[in-house]
C-alpha cells in the first residue's frame, strides 16, 4: 500500500512539474506575417494582450503581445450613389485619414459626440483627406457624411 501510495505520489509531482512549464507558442483566432526583404517584416496575431505601445501625434503601436480586442471601422458603401468611404485607424489619438472612392459630388463631414453636440464640420472635394481631432478630449465620436444635406453614412469613433 504504501508503495502504490508512493508511486502515485511521484507521478503527481511529475504531472506538476511538467504542467507548469511554458513553450513559445502562440494560441490565437488569427494572424498572419508579411515580410519585405528591403524594409523588414510585420507579423500579427489576435486575441492577446499588449506589452508595450508607443504614440505620436498621427500613429498609435503596439509591440510585443497584441491588443485583446481590435476596434475596425467598418468601410461605407453606397451602391445608388456608387460610393465607398473608408476612415482609419480607429481608435486614434488624433488624425482620422478619409479615403472616398469614385467622389462626385462634395461630401460634408461632420463630427459630432455621443451626446449629438457638434464639433466641427468639414466640406471634402477630394478622394483622400486627413480629419484632425487633436483638440478633442478622448471619447466616442461619430463621423457623419452628408451629401447635399442628406445623411448617407456614420462611422463610429473612439479618440484615444
């Protein structure tokens, strides 16, 4: 008895041990890497947290483990007036780049908070625009697009 007890007693220390031990692989929904001899490489994964992250006026990094969550903005398309309105990266810490495929007609934008109270409101005549938001407190923003006073789109913000 006391040598089965003994043995099991070994086994179980083993079974610790060996569960404690950390291997270099990462478990993630997704990821990929791209790579370019002449600038270097990017590789991404989803699903973990961040180490370290870096900031300047118009970029916000993150190295290391990444972000558990990612915010997207997701890409407007307005098929009757053939239109595409893309607007990144979100979240931000300033600067909003604007990208509008096959634009026609001026586009108003305007920025507005959660609680409807407008910020500013821009008139955009080119397919690719920077929106500075710098002077914002951080928070959740809306970005409404009209077209000749009528509202076609709004994209959600956060400002960092």
């Amino acid at each position: 008895m006391k040598t089965n007890f003994g043995i099991f007693i070994l086994l179980m220390i083993h079974h610790l041990i060996s569960a404690q031990s950390l291997s270099p692989e990462v478990i993630a929904s997704g990821g990929t890497v791209w790579s370019n001899d002449a600038i270097g490489s990017i590789s991404w994964t989803l699903g973990e947290m961040s180490v370290k992250t870096y900031s300047t006026t118009d970029f916000l990094i993150t190295e290391g483990f990444q972000q558990p969550s990612v915010t997207t903005t997701p890409v407007l398309v307005h098929p009757e007036l053939g239109l595409t309105i893309s607007i990144f990266p979100n979240p931000t810490t300033g600067s909003l780049y604007l990208e509008i495929a096959d634009l026609k007609d001026p586009i108003t934008i305007q920025v507005v908070n959660i609680l409807g109270k407008s910020f500013s409101q821009h008139q955009l005549i080119t397919t690719k625009s920077i929106l500075d938001l710098h002077d914002l407190p951080a928070g959740i923003y809306f970005i409404q697009s009209h077209i000749q006073n009528k509202l076609i789109g709004t994209f959600k913000i956060q400002k960092i």
